[in-house]
C-alpha cells in the first residue's frame, strides 16, 4: 500500500469543503493559502494559492472514493497517469508560505541539469532584487516572494499591518499634544 501526494481538481470555492470532508475521513490533505496585502485597506488576507486545487496524500486505493466526494471533479492527470507530488515539494510549499507574503507563482520550463537550483528545486535568495524563489519540478511551477529588508519576520509584519490605524492616529495626536505642551 504506497501512499503518495496526488493533486485534485475541485469546483470553484468548494476547496474548504473538500478539505473537511477529506479530514472527516482522515485523509491526508493541504490547501495551500497565500496572505495577501491589499494595499487599498492594508489588511491581510489569506487567499488560495492554487486555487481549485487540493493536495492530497493517499494510496491508489482511497482514489476512487476521493474522486466521489462532493466538490472534486477529478484528479489532475499527466500522460493518462494521476500527477503525483514529493513531500520535500510539498514541505516546501508549507515552508515557503509559512516565511513569506504576497507569494506569486508561475509557469517554467524545469530541466534536471539546471545549475540554479538544487536537488530540492529552492533557488538561493537574490540579494540584488530581494526576492526569494522555490521550483516545484513535478509541477513545472515557481513561487516568488519579495523579501523585505526591515529585518522583521512575515509573522511580525502581518502583526503590525492588522494593527488599527485609527489607533496609530490617535497615539500620535496624544505625542503631538504633549510636544506643544512642553
């Protein structure tokens, strides 16, 4: 009984559903979610990474009755063959998420000789642009992040971005106060 990581496709916004009914039953599975700035409001928002998709780790025997959970369309298919993903790239997707904001991703061509990126598919952190990157091979995927130089953790920061403005305000009106004071 070999258990592996499959990816499957799920309707629009029935993600959530299909990963508690898939915990219900005691499966294995990940929903990868970015936190997101908007800068409009300067709230931080969690919002799919993938979105439609679900990570899922079972045995090919557990497939059919994943498949007929409500919500999946189907698993994600390669050559007739379900995709089938290493748990380093799903560690690392956890990783990368875990240490980062705003994460973008995008399509690349991945070759097994690229110099670049180590046998785990992480590319070193470019001091020049800030920004750090994670190749997911088996999904011919990057994820990118810009890195702050504030030397503060993405956990710290969303902190301060959810701290009220109004409250911020209102302790520098206090600060103005006491300066015309003095």
């Amino acid at each position: 009984m070999d258990i592996r990581w499959y990816l499957l496709y799920c309707k629009a916004g029935s993600e959530k559903k299909v990963c508690d009914t898939l915990t219900k039953k005691k499966i294995e599975n990940y929903f990868p979610l970015n936190r997101v700035t908007k800068v409009y409001n300067y709230r931080v928002r969690e919002q799919a990474l993938f979105a439609t998709y679900v990570f899922t780790q079972a045995s090919e025997i557990d497939l059919n009755d994943i498949k007929r959970i409500p919500g999946v369309i189907n698993l994600v298919h390669w050559l007739g063959e379900p995709v089938t993903i290493n748990s380093f790239e799903i560690n690392s997707i956890k990783n990368f998420l875990r240490n980062n904001m705003n994460v973008t991703v995008e399509k690349v061509m991945v070759r097994n000789n690229t110099p670049k990126f180590d046998s785990f598919g992480v590319e070193n952190e470019n001091s020049i642009n800030n920004v750090r990157r994670v190749v997911l091979a088996r999904l011919g995927l990057m994820m990118t992040a810009k890195v702050l130089n504030s030397g503060f953790s993405a956990n710290e920061i969303q902190r301060a971005e959810l701290t009220p403005v109004k409250f911020l305000s209102s302790v520098h009106n206090f600060e103005l106060q006491l300066q015309k004071a003095h």
